[in-house]
C-alpha cells in the first residue's frame, strides 16, 4: 500500500483488520496467535505513521482531578473510546473496558479514556453527560470533546471506536463496532509483554478520581420506566417503577406508598425472592395480569417475570449474556438476546384463519412484546405458544424476531421482515397498533399487530439511511422533528399518544389520526408561571382514568404527574416508610384499598370481618395474625398487632392533627392459614386504608371491612 496516499485511520483499519481476520482463522492454537499479534507489534514499531496529537485546550473532564494530555501518556497503553452516550452499541462494549481495567489496571501501564463525541445536540451539554456517566457506571477518565476536535484530527467515522496508542506515543490499533472484547483483552496482554521486554512501560498513577454520585441510593436514581396496574373493583391502582440506577423495581399505590422493593442496590443476574433477586439496569415494565410483572432487564440481556402472589422473580427469556442473533427461535432462557429496552403485555387469538360462531368464547394468547434496541428489532415471546402471522406455529415460550431486519435504518415497509429500526427505545399499544418510539432515528412510528406492516407517524425523515434527521419542530409526520424520544403512551381516553422526546426534554402528544404532533405545555401546579423543566424524561404511563399521566423524569431522579386536563404538574411523593419488605410474608399475597374518611381529631374503629367462601375454612389451631402499621406519630393505637378469633378482630386508631396534612396512609396486613378440602395453604393479604379528611365526620368513625376469602383470591366487599 502507498501509505502517503492515506490518512492515519485507513492505514491503521487495514492493518487492524487484516491483523483481526487472521487471528479469528488461528482461533484453535493460541500459541500462533501470540506470535502473530508479536510480529504486529514489531512491525508497528517499525511503522512511519505520525504520532498522535493532543486533545483542544480547556475541554471538560470527568472521573479525574485534572486533564489529561496525550504527551503526559508517554509510557502508557492508551485506549481511546470514542463514543456517543446514546449510543446502544457504544454501551454493549463498557463491560469489555471494564473487564480491560479488572485485569490491567494503570500500575501495568494500561489506561482508557472516554472521547464524547455528540451525536445529538442535548449531548454536547456536559451536566447531561455527566448523568449519562454515571448512570452507566463508568469510572474511567471521560473528555467531553463537543466539538469533534479528536475524531476529526483522527477521522474517525463511526460510534463506537476503539484507537489504541502506543506506549510512544504512536497508532496501535483501531476496533469498530463492539463484539472484539476478548480479541482486545489478549492484544493488550501481548503488547504489555512486548512493551515491558524494551522497558517502555510506565506504572505511575494518574489523578483519577470518579464523580460524586447525584443522589442518595435510598431514593430514585434514574429511573427509567414506568407502568401501571389498571385499578378495578377489587384491586387498587398499583404504579410499578425501573429504579435502573438502583437495579431495582419499586411497585407503590397511588398515594406513592412503597409496597415492594424487587432488587437492588448492587447489579446482579439472580432469581429468587424479592430480597435476593438481582437485576442490573433494568427499563421497561409491563404487567401480564394483575398478579404478574414482566421486566426488560436491559443490561442482563434478558426479560424477567415477578410473581407478586409466589414473590419470586424468575427469568423467562435470555441468558445474562448478550447474544447478536437476528432471527430467534429458540425457548426461554436458551434464546439470547440484546439489551431488551422496552415491553408490553399483548393478547391475541390464533391467526389461524378458523371460523368461531362465539369469537369471545376463544382463548386468548399472552405475547410479550420486546422493543430489541441491540439488535434494532421488534421480538416476541409466546408464553402459551401461538399460531401467527402466515400461520407459523411457534411453542410455548418460543422467542422469535417479529419485525425488522437487524439493519439499523429508518425504513417502513409492509412486509415486516423488509422494515427497519434505529433502535427501539419505547412502545405503547392502541387495540392491534403498537407504537414504537424509534430513537435513533429520532421519530414514532407504528405496526400493525395483525401482519407486520410498519408505517410512518411523526419525525425522522423519508430517506431510511438518514438518522440524523433531529431537531425540535411541532408539525404534520416527517416535517415534525424530535430528538431522541424514549417512550411513547397511548390513552385511549383521549385517543392521544404521548411522546417523552427525551433530548429536547418535553412531553408532546401525537393526534394518531392525523399524525400532528404539538408540545404539551406543562406548568408545575404550585407555580403554573413557566413551563416545567424536564431532564431527559425516559418513560410514560397513562392512569386509569386516562386523566393523569406519570413520566419517568429520568435525570431529575423524580416520577412526575401531569393532569392531561389542566397540564398541571407535581411530583410523586414516593415514601418508603412502610418497610415494606422488612416483614415476614407468607404466600400468595394481595393488595387492597380501601378510602376513610376522617377529622383531624377522632377515634376511628375498624370492625373486620372474614367472610370464607368456595370451600375455604381457617385452618384450626394454626395461627391467624393481624399487624397494622401507621403513617406517622398523629396516629395511634393500643394495639397494632393481635390474633384473628373466630374470622373477626377490631382495631381501635386515635387521630390526633393538629397540624400537618391528614392525606396519610395505614397498611393492614393479615396473614391467616386456611384449608379447602385436604389442602392447606397460606393467605396473605395487605389493605392500605387511605385517610381522606372531612370535616363533617363525626368524633367517632365506624368502617366495616369484610373480606371475602376463597382458595383462589381476596377481596372487599
């Protein structure tokens, strides 16, 4: 090659992949593999390629006590990241450069450093990256270079790369793209080896010194997703939350009561119980029925299931490792995939073309649809097996890509092995429609869940290579432009759909029949002056009333309310008081709600009555328990705790407000043993009684609360 007709990079990619595609064909003798990365190195050495230069003056710095300079590198390894926060290929290879920094660390004369080199605009802002920072766990040095300053001197050309510089100061290598992690770690071996035989390394420390952390981890931290349990007669409204920077999953009441913590603090891949279940970075959540939670658990590469009556969290698809698999096909957890983003919860009957004279008599299927950000592709997971689209027969639990052809692209099409996403990021479902926020295409596209065909909504652009067709326009389909959106909620009260466009920060709502997208004006509700400030907002749910709607205001580390009447907002009080998962618990176990109203100053008696039905008898001799717990000190009572005699017991509460608000909670928890037929089992039930204040109310309140009671469920009556 005529190395004076090409640049830095083009000679380095052509030795770099030359040097990768013979190493892969040696892949069974590890002894010629040393000996060819060996001979690289000399040949390198020997190389005329100009040194790399410097990073711009006055450039911000993250993770470390001072900037650092390439010409102040001399001795070192130096392993250039170049990526963009957004970026899903640039996430998939953090854990190959911490694995990096495990096994060499600065002593050995290895050191990575992070070049930021924006793709969106919202990006160059450095506050922003460094929440992006340090809700993916990165410690390394981190230069937000926003103008492209080092990628362009080294012209670069995609996200991410990997540039290794010599211990003098010259190109060593460069990797594209992610999946190499293995091939680096043995690279980095060998030239530690080559570099120490001449004495060129140096192991001094440099001023590393990882940022503070935004906010306490007993609070939210990031929080990613949200979904909601539709309220019913029997059943309270039950909000669940991807805590992601906590690993954990928080599922509370309305009031923002914290029922149960799933996971957390520290990232893991187990299942087990509530407690020792563990989760890392989890995003989307949906809820299968009103007793089953589904999880994207997004950095474990793999969709989780809890069990709210067993309190288990189990994994049904993926293998904590992530898989770059494009079709599918395989059962559960032998299938793998890549960083699941998103999920919803959908019903379907066979599409096998029959002929039912009752369709509602038919059994519906359960289909767990996942937006696959790491493989740009719309996946399933048939839960009781199915017949679909063309009438292809999948088994029970069958994990199989839907629509998409792995292509990262902007491109509709009616046939959906022909479409192609940017990665998927968020969706939301309108009968047989679901919505899909398209995110690195920054624009909101639909498919038809009855054959596949993906069309238009609102942003992007017409030409499908473009994904940097960003901005913030209000308008009609491609003339509308986001930036970056993450979630999307369909209410089909007000038939809008709304869009958290993350990177410009705003709540907007799509009329989906005419694919007009406006931005909502959301003012704070104790200052309705100015429009509230949003951060990265990442996930929606609508309530079920589909008059409020909850954001996942994501680097604000606060759940919003908005309601879609006034566009009045407050935050979500969430209150962890309750100690939810500090209690001994039996199996199944359901919540309640029941509203009391009181005054500031009355006695309030609970007469409890348990009303047994379907054969169910309280077990003789075992023992039938109560324990109340109460919000705060304005609340008393002589005993919070006692035996249930004779399927009754009342409870006698002192309320005493003198100031302070009276919108409190208490949580009435009840465990009883009860036999139907020759089976014996645990009941366990929790009711949260919600104190709603009334000044009409008499000194002396009286509420009956009866339960009804059967092998299969609990209820108020």
């Amino acid at each position: 090659m005529d190395t004076e007709e090409l640049d830095i990079l083009d000679i380095l990619a052509y030795n770099s992949d030359k040097l990768l595609n013979e190493f892969a064909n040696l892949e069974n003798n590890e002894n010629e593999q040393n000996q060819l990365i060996q001979s690289y190195l000399n040949k390198n050495a020997q190389s005329k390629i100009e040194a790399v230069g410097d990073f711009e003056k006055d450039l911000d710095w993250f993770n470390v006590t001072e900037p650092i300079n390439i010409a102040e590198l001399k001795g070192k390894i130096v392993i250039l990241d170049f990526f963009t926060y957004c970026c899903i290929n640039c996430m998939h290879i953090l854990p190959d450069l911490k694995s990096i920094e495990d096994s060499f660390p600065v002593e050995n004369g290895v050191v990575v450093i992070g070049v930021h080199s924006a793709k969106f605009d919202n990006e160059k802002d450095s506050s922003n990256l460094l929440s992006a920072i340090q809700r993916y766990n990165i410690t390394h040095p981190i230069v937000n270079d926003s103008t492209s300053s080092m990628w362009t001197k080294l012209k670069i050309k995609c996200w991410p790369t990997l540039f290794l510089i010599s211990p003098t100061g010259y190109p060593l290598l460069v990797l594209m793209g992610e999946g190499h992690g293995q091939f680096l770690k043995r690279f980095i071996a060998a030239a530690i080896d080559f570099y120490g035989a001449s004495d060129d390394l140096d192991g001094s420390a440099l001023p590393i010194s990882p940022s503070t952390n935004l906010t306490s981890a007993s609070n939210l931290r990031f929080p990613s997703k949200i979904c909601c349990r539709t309220k019913t007669a029997d059943q309270c409204e039950l909000i669940a939350i991807s805590d992601s920077g906590n690993h954990r999953i928080l599922v509370l009441n309305s009031n923002g009561h914290v029922l149960e913590k799933i996971g957390g603090f520290k990232s893991g891949f187990r299942d087990g119980d509530f407690n020792t279940a563990r989760f890392n970075s989890p995003q989307g959540l949906a809820f299968i029925n009103s007793d089953e939670l589904v999880v994207a658990d997004t950095e474990n590469h793999a969709i989780r299931k809890i069990c709210f009556r067993e309190r288990l969290v189990s994994t049904i698809a993926g293998t904590g490792e992530q898989g770059n698999d494009k079709i599918g096909g395989l059962a559960g957890q032998k299938q793998k995939l890549s960083s699941p983003w998103d999920v919803v919860s959908f019903k379907t009957r066979d599409m096998d073309m029959s002929f039912h004279v009752d369709e509602k008599s038919v059994h519906e299927k359960n289909v767990i649809l996942i937006a696959m950000a790491g493989t740009h592709q719309i996946w399933g997971i048939f839960l009781d097996g199915i017949i679909w689209w063309k009438f292809k027969k999948y088994e029970p639990l069958t994990c199989a890509a839907l629509i998409g052809n792995g292509s990262e692209e902007n491109r509709n099409n009616s046939y959906p092995q022909n479409a192609a996403f940017a990665q998927p990021s968020g969706m939301s479902l309108m009968k047989d429609v679901l919505f899909i926020a398209d995110s690195e295409s920054s624009s909101i596209r639909k498919a038809s869940m009855i054959d596949g065909k993906v069309t238009a909504v609102v942003g992007g652009d017409r030409n499908p290579l473009n994904l940097f067709a960003f901005g913030d326009n209000d308008g009609k389909q491609y003339s509308a432009k986001l930036q970056h959106p993450l979630a999307v909620a369909y209410n089909n009260i007000d038939g809008y759909l709304y869009v958290a466009d993350t990177y410009n920060h705003k709540i907007k709502r799509v009329d989906v029949t005419t694919n007009v997208i406006e931005t909502c004006p959301i003012r704070e509700k104790d200052n309705n002056k100015e429009l509230f400030q949003f951060n990265e907002p990442g996930g929606l749910c609508v309530g079920s009333s589909g008059k409020l709607l909850y954001i996942a205001d994501t680097n604000n580390h606060t759940i919003q309310i908005v309601d879609l009447e006034t566009m009045l907002t407050w935050p979500l009080h969430i209150k962890f008081n309750l100690n939810c998962n500090d209690e001994p618990r039996g199996e199944p176990i359901t919540t309640l709600e029941k509203t009391i109203r009181v005054s500031k100053k009355c006695e309030l008696v609970l007469e409890c009555i348990l009303s047994l039905k379907n054969g169910a008898k309280l077990t003789e001799s075992a023992p039938q328990k109560w324990k109340l717990i109460l919000p705060d000190s304005g609340y008393s009572t002589e005993s919070a705790s006692g035996q249930i005699t004779d399927g009754k017991f009342n409870i006698s509460i002192n309320i005493n407000k003198s100031d302070g608000s009276l919108e409190k909670c208490a949580r009435l928890h009840c465990q009883l043993n009860i036999c139907s037929g020759s089976i014996c089992m645990r009941r366990e039930f929790v009711t949260i009684l919600n104190f709603v204040q009334d000044s009409d109310v008499n000194r002396k309140v009286c509420e009956n609360l009866m339960f009804c009671i059967s092998p299969d469920d609990v209820r108020l009556l």
